[in-house]
C-alpha cells in the first residue's frame, strides 16, 4: 500500500431544478425578500468603455426556449482588469460590477445584459485572448452547470489569433460561440443546449 | 497599464472529475434527454477568466437572511414545519475552508410545496414561508441557517416519482470556476434509493457525498434539530512551483 492522498472530492452537482429562481432570484419570482435580487445590474455609476448589451434565448434540443434557465456572466471591465478580489494586474473600473444573472423573461425566456465590452486578458503563456465574457447556465434537466464564452462576431482580428478559437477542431462550430452586433451596442448570443447549432460548451 | 500584458498570477483549478460528475444525459431523468449538450466539451486549463469572481460582502446580508423560519413571515409568526439548523463548511479540495463563498438555498414547504406560479402540487402554501435564503462563509469555510425540513413532493417523471425531501445550494467561491449548483438530502430519507435525478449519481459514494446526517451536538434542546452539510469546491493549485514563470 502507497500512502493517501488526502484529498477531498467535489461535491457532485444536482440539477438547479425547476425553481432555480426562487433560489437566486427570488424577487423575479413575486418573493419580495433581500431588497432586489443579485446580478440584475452589472454597473453601480457610469462605466469606462463601449457600454452594450447582449441578449438572446437558451434553446432546447427540439428548439424550445427554456424558461426555467439561470444564465451568469463574468467578465472583466473595458481595460481587461477583473473586479475581483484576486486581480493583481490593476486597479479594475469601481463602477462596474463584472458579474450578471439572468432569469431569462417568464415567457419568452429571453435573457439580456446590460453591460460593457470587455477588454482583452492574457492566456497563461502571455498571449492575448479575444476579448470574451465566460458564461454558465443552469436549469431542470441540466445535471451540472455548463461553461461557455462569449467572443464577439466583430473582433475579427484578435478572435484568428486567440488561443482557444484557433485550437478548436471543428471550426465551422466557432459562431455558436460569436456574439453578433445586431443594432449600435446591441449583440444577439443564443444558446443551444443540443441539435444542429450545439454551442461549444467548456470544460474548464 | 502595461501591467495588463503580464502573465496571470493566480493558480489554476483543479481540473473536474468528470468521471464522478453526473454526465448530461441520464435517460432516466427525462428532462435532460432534450437539454444535454451531445458533443464533447472542449477542455482546457483555467485562466484568469474562471480564477477570478466577484466579490461578496457580508454588508449584503441582512438580518434574517439565513433564518428562513422568519424572513418571509408575518411579525410575530413563523413557518410551519420541523424546525432544523442546517451547518456546515464550505471547502476546496485540498480540505481548506473556502471564506466569503456566497451560499443561497432554496426549498419546499413541510407539504412539499415551493412558492412559484408554475408550481402545482395540491399541498397548500405556507403564508409565512418564502422558501429561500442565503449566507455567507465566515474565515474557516462555516455556514449555517435555520428552517423548517421541507417535505417530499411527487414531480412528473415516471408515473410516480417522488423527489427525497431536499434542500437546493448553489455556491459562488473565488473563481468562476468553482461554481457549483446541487441538492442536500437527509439521513434515512427512504425516496433516496429510488429517486432517478439522484440516480444520475455514478456511485453510492457519490450519493453519500450529498447526505446530511443528523448532527445532535447542534441541536438546540427543546427548540431545533441540526443537519449537517460539507460542501467541497473544486481547488485551486498551489502556485511555487507549477506557476512559477521563467524569470520570475
């Protein structure tokens, strides 16, 4: 016998559930606790950068919206500084908050954020990644959280150079992960959970 | 700012063991046979973008936040059902508390029932329970909230699928990477074995992983029972040797 490891596990994931809502945003579901609920507003004054917002639908594999789902982001602000309390690069723009949660709309199931464009940050070797804003969505049915980014249909040249977009095998699947400029600061991402416009989802 | 340019300085996750992780697509559960991605995730190391997470303070707590027997009742009253303390730690993988993780729970009532429009069952609401609440990990990893034990409650699925009484956590550490969304169950609840979103579990060990047993060293004598709950994030490497960059 070698000695243990004496390492935890992780605690296995269970799905959100139909009831994500009540949970994280209980305010959205008519449970008037809290004061408001978390990650509705990404900015606390006025921000640095091009303000935007991104919207779109998380589908199902038949091509349904779901209407249950949690969508968060994270991000960092427009100089690519993270407002977190292990970013060492600088001092991150006070006003933007860097992190979002969506219920999506109770019919629609349309989600939107309101928020900046991110600047770019570094890969662990010192290149540049495009600029992108890490997503997670959780819902019934979705056993654990999925990751994905969002990178932006009109960074053309910095998205040919990123080190993830460059390294995907099946590069006729990259728009599922393209943001794309629909109006002025507009962006349209929707997500689908299976079919023919898979989103690339991360393991990470 | 050309500091921007310079190589992150945290410690990547560990990376997550997919072979203990549930997979998406567990037939038995119905729901996920629509909603599990069918290509293979693309895997890479964590950067900057998943070690990094907002920051959350213990000034946005209020009061009852953790008390859901009271946070939605009427004054004076209270909720309707077991009263249980529910504590544990919040921990990496290295067994280190994980401080300031902001843990949110949510649940039914003692009838099964959870205070949504979409919700159904002929158990009746409780008009002083909201059926959430939230916390966050003092220096060690510890939490801790009181509520009432939640019933269990059939769901549609099979013909007659009942869920385990259960209470749902989901947890924010300190980096995008360690967010993690799952289900606590109780000792001895007898819908465990059969339940099929805790069958989507790949072992008993799994499963036990998400079992809070009864603690009555925590029980308050004559007022609550206690449950015990540990809650392992993914962790964060170590950063002397593996991130150390040439030059540095």
């Amino acid at each position: 016998m070698v000695q243990k490891l004496d390492y935890l596990r992780e605690s296995p994931s269970q799905t959100a559930g139909p009831y994500v809502h009540i949970g994280c945003m209980p305010n959205f579901t008519g449970i008037d606790i809290y004061g408001g609920d978390l990650g509705t507003s990404m900015k606390t004054g006025p921000v640095q950068g091009a303000e935007i917002a991104i919207t779109g639908i998380v589908y199902d594999g038949t091509g349904t919206p779901l209407r249950d789902a949690m969508v968060e982001i994270w991000q960092p602000d427009a100089a690519g500084l993270f407002p977190s309390a292990n970013e060492t690069r600088g001092h991150p723009d006070p006003n933007f908050v860097g992190w979002g949660r969506s219920p999506g709309d109770m019919t629609t199931g349309e989600f939107r954020f309101e928020t900046v464009k991110p600047g770019a940050v570094p890969w662990p070797d010192g290149r540049m990644q495009a600029p992108h804003i890490t997503a997670w969505i959780v819902a019934r049915g979705i056993n654990i959280g999925l990751h994905t980014r969002i990178y932006f249909e009109d960074e053309e040249d910095a998205n040919a150079a990123d080190p993830i977009l460059t390294r995907i095998e099946h590069q006729n699947r990259i728009p599922t992960l393209l943001a794309r400029k629909t109006n002025g600061g507009e962006y349209r991402f929707d997500i689908h959970l299976q079919g023919p416009h898979e989103t690339i989802f991360f393991d990470i | 700012m050309s500091l921007i340019n310079t190589p992150p300085k945290t410690a990547g996750f560990v990376p997550r063991d997919r072979n203990w992780q549930p997979d998406a697509l567990t037939p038995a559960y119905k729901t996920s046979i629509k909603r599990s991605p069918q290509s293979a995730l693309l895997s890479f190391p964590t950067t900057l973008s998943e070690e990094t997470s907002p920051v959350f303070g213990h000034g946005l707590l209020g009061a009852l936040d953790n008390d859901l027997i009271l946070n939605y009742a009427k004054s004076g009253e209270s909720a309707i059902g077991p009263r249980i303390i529910v504590h544990g730690r919040v921990l990496d993988e290295m067994g280190r508390g994980v401080p300031g993780a902001l843990v949110e729970f949510w649940q039914a009532n003692a009838g099964g029932r959870y205070r949504h429009k979409k919700e159904s069952y002929l158990a009746p609401l409780d008009p002083n329970f909201g059926g959430c609440g939230r916390t966050i990990t003092g220096e060690d990893g510890s939490y801790e909230f009181r509520t009432i034990q939640p019933g269990p409650y059939p769901w549609p699925n099979g013909m007659n699928d009942w869920r385990p009484a259960h209470i749902h956590f989901s947890i924010f550490g300190h980096g995008f990477a360690q967010r993690l969304i799952t289900q606590m169950y109780f000792e001895g609840d007898p819908h465990i074995p059969l339940c099929p979103i805790i069958g989507i579990l790949k072992s008993q060990e799994a499963i036990d992983a998400l079992i809070a047993p009864l603690d009555m060293h925590r029980t308050v004598p004559m007022d609550s029972r206690a449950f015990k709950f540990d809650i392992v994030l993914r962790g964060q490497r170590q950063t002397y040797f593996e991130n150390r960059k040439e030059g540095m």
